[in-house]
C-alpha cells in the first residue's frame, strides 16, 4: 500500500493494494499487458459505469471501439489474423483488470476471441477471423432454453434442412447481446438420437450471420429484466422459420464432417469445449468483482468515521477485511493455474469446474461482507459495492450452476451404482 493524504484524525491514509504478477507467472510483456488494461479499465471503464449502470444502460460504442483498438477481442486469436496471439491465461488477466470496473465490459470480450469463426470455407474463416479480432465480428450464444439449460442434451430448437437452406424453429432463452451482435452462434438438433444413444446426439452449432442492432425475418424476443449484468442486454428468443445457408455450420474439430447428418455429437461437444474456457473466464470476472469490493472497501474503512475514529480501526472489521483479500488471493492464484493448464492442453474439465465452483462462490460471499462493512451506504446506489455484488450473484448461476460445478467435479471422483 501506499501512503496519501492525511484523514482529519492525523492518520495517513493508505490506498487499496492492486495485485501484482508475480513468478511463475511473470513476464515483462504480460506486466505491461496488465497494467494497460487496469488503466483502460480504471480511467476509462469505471466512470462510465458508474454512470450508465444504474440506468440499465448498454456498453457505448466508444467502449467497444477502444476494446478493438487495444486488441482485446483477439486475444487469443492468432497474429496472423490480425490477433495478439495469447493464450487463456492473458485472456483472463485482462478480464479480472475489466471485470474490476465492471463485469459487463469484461464479458464482451467472450463473444469474439474468434467465436463464431469455424466455418468450412478457409477463406471465409479467415477473413472472419480477423474481423473477430478487430472487434467487427461480436457475437452471442444461443444454448440455453426454457427447459434445456442445465440440461443441454434436451435442447429442442431445430434446423430442418431444405434445399441449400437450414430451417430453425424453436425457442432460445438467456442469449446475452443478441440484437445487437453481429452473429449468433445457435446449438440446435439436426436429428433425433436412436435408442440407447446418447441424448446430445444429433446437436449441432449453426452460424446465423445478422446485422448489428435487428434481427432476420423470422427471428423475434424481448430483452428479459435483469437484476444486474446490465452493460448488454439479455434475450429471450423464438426462431420461426429462420432460415441460413447450408454452409453456415460451425465446424467441429473432432465432431461431424460438416455435411449437417447428425451423425455424432460435435455441436454437444463444442459447447462443453466452449464452456470449460467460459468457465475459468468467469472465475477470473468473479475475481474482479471481488477484489473491487475490497479495494472499496479498503478505502471506506478510513473514510466513515464513528467513535472519534475511522471504523478501520475496530479490530473485527479489520479482520473482516483480511478474510475478503486472503480468500481473493486465494482465487485468482486458483484461475491462473487452470488458465496454464488450458494453454499447455492439458486436459481439465475437473478443475475448470472447480475453479469456476470456488470463485464465483467466493465473490458472492466477498461482495456481501463489503456491503455489511459499508452498512447501510452499502445499500444505496449512491456507492458501487451493491453493482458488485449484484454481478457477483450471477456468476453462480450463468456458464453452468454451483450445482452443476459439483456434479462434475463428484463425477470425476466417485463412481455410480448400477441401481442409479
């Protein structure tokens, strides 16, 4: 920490600690990519989220712009194709700086990275590519349905085939950015599973190219009220006859030739690929999250005065204070080593789930002690630890609930019965 003025009780005043990169970890280039994304995110995200947060108002322009500008949509693209060329663990790096600011503005960047880009024309995913990572390529993800969330081997929405066209009809729910999004990226069935086959056979990722700021004819919804994550919006969609280019399937490495014959279980397998990033992704927002709470914290406790002093000095909030940071340190040190893992391919759908399981949890907990530390200023909106801690509940609940989390780190550890 670092002394500043003096508080009018003579004490110096000590600014929030920010964490450093320290070994293994450290490497110039990944210093100075991180301090470039705390000051973007400090000077140039914060105020405009505390400004257009409380208003439930969208990310502007200006943001996104900045965000291409800086490279932040390829970060893990290829420079080749116009990306940085970094890996999983940059990518999260830069998201806890954002998420710090505010986590919607840190959710963006996964709807690029080069998502939406696996199409079989290598031209056309090339050129793709490079929009990605320039920022002219966002998009959303369409998984999720009223009654296939969880459970996304039930989803329903489907893709019919019809001459050179795909057909899909259905209903998607939770699809964050979806007007505004230049694409979306839609899991839907091509065929039905045969007896004793897996339910997720026959799922398939299908591309629907659109226009920022509409949707195709066919396409309808209303944006759902959300308690926070506001920043984008959040859709609740029904597909009646859309229609798309044959051409325009996801193409899964390791899945299905291509041909859309449902033959195997790709478009269900590309989900859980995409799904073991998201949720070490998370991890890190919800560390963002939390260390804004004790960074706000930090600050308060010297500034709110009772007794004759600052409420820092009463040894049980102090104590309560070391108990958020330790448990933040504990997270982000968690996030960062399954980031590694991800990078260096080794297999980790376990601690993907654990990670995801222990820091969206621990940033729920954090958040909620930082507003009791700020007592009631902390239930106003006058003060950003009620945003945090309004983000940091849903990061329990979206990329797969704590529940979920559960099931597959106890699948990886226990066996079942026959009678289950």
């Amino acid at each position: 920490m670092t002394a500043t003025d003096e508080t009018t009780t003579g004490t110096v005043e000590m600014e929030p600690r920010r964490p450093d990169l320290l070994p293994p970890w450290h490497t110039p280039e990944r210093e100075a990519l991180q301090l470039q994304a705390r000051a973007f995110a400090m000077d140039e995200v914060l105020p405009v989220a505390n400004e257009l947060d409380p208003q439930k108002g969208e990310i502007p322009q200006r943001i996104l712009e900045r965000l291409g500008e800086l490279g932040y949509f390829g970060i893990t693209v290829d420079q080749e194709h116009g990306g940085l060329g970094l890996g999983v663990f940059e990518y999260c790096m830069v998201s806890e700086e954002l998420a710090r600011a505010w986590m919607s503005v840190a959710s963006i960047l996964a709807r690029s990275q080069g998502m939406g880009t696996s199409v079989a024309d290598p031209d056309r995913r090339a050129a793709l590519l490079r929009r990605s990572a320039g920022g002219s390529w966002i998009g959303a993800v369409a998984l999720s349905e009223p009654d296939a969330g969880s459970d996304l081997a039930n989803v329903q929405t489907r893709a019919v085939r019809d001459g050179d066209e795909w057909v899909i009809t259905g209903h998607k729910r939770w699809c964050g950015n979806a007007q505004a999004a230049d694409f979306i990226q839609v899991l839907v069935r091509v065929a039905d599973p045969e007896p004793g086959e897996s339910r997720s056979r026959g799922l398939r990722n299908v591309l629907l190219a659109k226009e920022r700021g509409s949707f195709p004819p066919g396409l309808s919804g209303y944006p759902i009220d959300k308690v926070g994550y506001h920043g984008f919006l959040t859709w609740d969609l029904t597909f009646d006859g859309v229609r798309i280019p044959a051409d325009d399937l996801i193409v899964e490495v390791g899945g299905d030739s291509g041909d859309g014959d449902g033959g195997g279980r790709a478009g269900f397998a590309e989900a859980q690929k995409f799904l073991n990033t998201a949720r070490v992704h998370t991890a890190a927002r919800a560390v963002g999250l939390a260390r804004a709470a004790v960074e706000d914290t930090t600050t308060y406790l010297q500034e709110r005065e009772q007794f004759g002093h600052p409420i820092g000095d009463f040894q049980a909030l102090r104590f309560a204070l070391a108990e958020m940071a330790a448990q933040v340190e504990e997270s982000r040190a968690f996030y960062r080593q399954v980031a590694h893992l991800l990078d260096v391919g080794v297999p980790c759908e376990r601690e993907a789930a654990m990670v995801k399981l222990q820091a969206t949890e621990m940033a729920v907990r954090v958040t909620n002690q930082a507003m009791q530390l700020h007592g009631g200023n902390g239930y106003t909106t006058e003060r950003q630890v009620e945003r945090h801690w309004r983000d940091a509940r849903l990061t329990t609940i979206f990329e797969g609930t704590s529940e979920i989390q559960k099931r597959i780190i106890s699948d990886r550890m226990l066996p079942r019965s026959p009678l289950t």
